[in-house]
C-alpha cells in the first residue's frame, strides 16, 4: 500500500527538540508588585511584614489602584458629559482599573 504523503518525511517518535519547551510557547506570568528586585526593597522598607499580611497590604494597595482608577474615569467622564458621563466613567474606571489589577496578578486570593 502506497504512502498516503509520499513526500513528507515520516514521523519518528523520540524525544522532543530543545529548543521547544513542554508546554508549547507559553508566556510568563506578571510577577505583581514583588518581581525581581522589589522584593528586597519591600523587605527593607518593612521589615514586619511577611506572609499573609504582606499580601493583604498589597491587596489593600491593589484596591486602592482599582479606586483611582474608577475616581479618573468618574473626573473624565463628568468633564466631558455630567452626571450621567460621571456615572459611566465610575463604572468604566472600575472595570478598567479591575481588569488591569488582575491582568498583572496585583491582586492575590
């Protein structure tokens, strides 16, 4: 029986290139606001703080980003259109600020 693609070269089971990794091109995660080099910095800054209290500051800060966030766009909006612009922009804001904040991994369960 004739080959089914008598040009291709056949596939041979065996160990995967090197220059592929196993889990195909994967990016790398956002590191959040403890990447390289910042986290010797915060432990410098504050020195107590470790663990889950470490991560519930950052969360705190997370949510405080979320709310200038949804603050700007509630500014802008009400600039540009009144009260019903404000209200949009707040909800705009809010939704941004959220995507971005979990987008980074800034905010940690």
């Amino acid at each position: 029986m004739a080959r089914r693609y008598p040009n291709r070269p056949r596939h041979r089971p065996g160990r995967r290139p090197p220059n592929r990794p196993p889990g195909g091109q994967t990016r790398s995660a956002p590191r959040g606001f403890t990447g390289p080099g910042y986290r010797q910095f915060y432990a410098w800054l504050m020195p107590g703080l470790a663990g889950a209290e470490k991560r519930r500051f950052f969360n705190d800060v997370s949510g405080a980003v979320v709310l200038a966030a949804g603050l700007c766009g509630a500014g802008l909006g009400f600039a540009c259109l009144g009260w019903i612009g404000g209200a949009l922009g707040l909800g705009v804001g809010i939704a941004a600020g959220g995507s971005f904040v979990e987008a980074g991994r800034y905010y940690r369960r």
